[in-house]
C-alpha cells in the first residue's frame, strides 16, 4: 500500500485484499488466475510462477491519454470534472512510470475558449449528484426577466452546456413537462429527501437533437435552406450548423445547404451572424424575421450622417 501511495493510489487494506482475490479468481479480466500467495515469513505477497499482466496501452494510447487530462484541465474549477482530469493524469503517470514513457503531460499546445466568470458553475456538483443518486432538488429560481424567483423541485435528467452556459434538463411535476433551467439563473439548490426514477422511454441524447442550442419552442421540425456566399461556404463545408446539413448546391458562386431544424431564437442568433454572407431562401417566416431584424438595426444607425 505505502508503494501504491508513490503512484498516487490510495486504497484501503479491504480494497486490496479484493483486488487480489479478484485477480486469483475473477474471470473477466484480461489475464486468469494471477498464482498470488502470502507467504508468513517475510510477511508479503508473491507469484509462486512466472507471472506478469500485459498493460494494454501503447505510446499512442500514452499521448492520448495525456490530451485528454490537458483537455480535462479547463474545466479545473469544476470540482466534478477535475476529479477525472486527475484520475487520467494517475494513470498516464502510472504507466510512464513502468514503461519509462517520454509522453511530456506537461507540454501544453491546445488553447481553449475560457471565459472569466460565469454565474452559477457552483451548482454543477451538487447537481450531478443528484443526477447519479436520482435524488430530487430543489431549486430557487430567477428568470432574467424583472419577475419574482420561484421555488419548485425538479427531478434532474442531465446537464448540458452550449456556448459556455450550462443548463439542468428534468422533470418539473408542478408543470408537469419537462424543462431546461440555466445555473447561471439558480439563486439556490438543495438536495431534496425524494428520489425519482427517470422514465426508460426518455431519450438523453437525443433529446436536443432537431434543434441548435436549448431552446426546444414549438418542438416543430421544419426545412430551411440557406444560401452562402462562396467565401463563408468553405467554412460551412468543414463544420456543419447541424447534424443534418445536406449540400443542395456547391458552385462557384454559391454553397446551398439544408437543414431540418426547430426554429428557434439560437437559430436565428447564429443565422445573423453571418451577416451578409447569408440569405435564408426557405421558409418564407424565417427569412421575413430576419430581414425585419435587420430593418431594426439600420433603424439603430440611422441618426449616422455620412
């Protein structure tokens, strides 16, 4: 145990006894039947054979292994997450150790968007925990809008995060539905004394997919065709708005894409964004919103005089 504890894995004596008997006994592992005895004079264990367990990992497992605790790393203020972030750097250093690895885990070359503060990341664990316990919460919440907080318990499905904002998705039984609640909105959460069982029916990873961000609105998946000056159309090639972006047209004047979609505000966001590179050709609603947007910003600058 005192070498373990040099590798960073501390474990009770209890653990260790039944690691050891399931590498005597266990037969879905790697190996069977390790030939491990103790032996009362020097007061240890030992193989009674030749014996050794092949660690599954090559070099390239080692570096990828080492991205992902870098990768980890960003979300280190998270108490969640950063306990996977050193649970992987453990094992990348464990096999360094035994295999005398030149993986540098040190050696930072990927940078991430980081933001400086977002409201509500301290409610992440105690939310999780509930999620793996099926325990209920409690939350008091307030809208960005000028109304009171409410208080109401929710039976929390899954987490979420989109353009650095995380949102709680479950099941509200005073509305009776399910709803999306963002922690940057949570005043306070408690773990509630109820449990919940989430029905098999419901579709985690699935749940958001006809929609871009978290904004289900009337939950109706409807065409849109977009048509991309050729300049923004490269970029629309290499990363798709969405799951199930098909090419209609790709020339050297225009990219065509399809998407089938819910409409929402995230949408329409992330259309406007692209500016002038963009025309929306269908729905004829969508592309009315959009042109009446962007009447109101001209409005803006109006009182500009060249």
């Amino acid at each position: 145990m005192e070498a373990l504890e040099g590798y960073d894995i501390k474990i009770s004596p209890a653990m260790l006894e039944k690691d050891l008997s399931a590498m005597r006994n266990e037969t879905g592992l790697s190996f069977q039947n390790a030939p491990i005895v103790y032996n009362k004079s020097p007061k240890g264990y030992h193989y009674t054979r030749a014996f050794s367990i092949t660690m599954p990992f090559d070099e390239e497992d080692l570096r990828l292994l080492a991205k992902a605790a870098q990768t980890l790393n960003q979300f280190k203020d998270i108490s969640y997450f950063n306990q996977f972030a050193g649970a992987v750097d453990k094992v990348v250093r464990l096999i360094k150790q035994t295999k005398k690895s030149q993986v540098n885990e040190h050696q930072h070359y990927i940078l991430f968007e980081k933001v400086p503060y977002l409201r509500g990341y301290q409610h992440l664990d105690l939310i999780i925990e509930a999620i793996e316990n099926s325990k209920c919460l409690s939350l008091v919440y307030q809208k960005f809008e000028n109304k009171p907080s409410a208080e109401f318990s929710i039976s929390p499905y899954f987490v979420k995060e989109f353009h650095n904002r995380w949102y709680v998705v479950g099941f509200n039984a005073g509305k009776n539905e399910i709803r999306t609640y963002g922690l940057d909105r949570i005043v306070s959460v408690s773990l509630s004394y109820d449990t919940y069982e989430m029905d098999e029916s419901f579709d985690i990873e699935g749940y958001f997919k006809d929609c871009i961000g978290i904004n289900l609105a009337d939950g109706v998946v409807q065409k849109v065709v977009l048509s991309f000056s050729r300049a923004q159309g490269n970029y629309i090639k290499t990363q798709n708005l969405h799951r199930s972006q098909a090419i209609l047209k790709d020339d050297d004047q225009e990219l065509v894409v399809q998407l089938n979609v819910i409409i929402n505000e995230e949408l329409i966001m992330m259309l406007m964004s692209h500016g002038d590179h963009l025309k929306v050709i269908q729905p004829v609603s969508l592309a009315d919103e959009i042109k009446e947007r962007c009447a109101k910003i001209v409005a803006k600058y109006a009182y500009i005089i060249n």
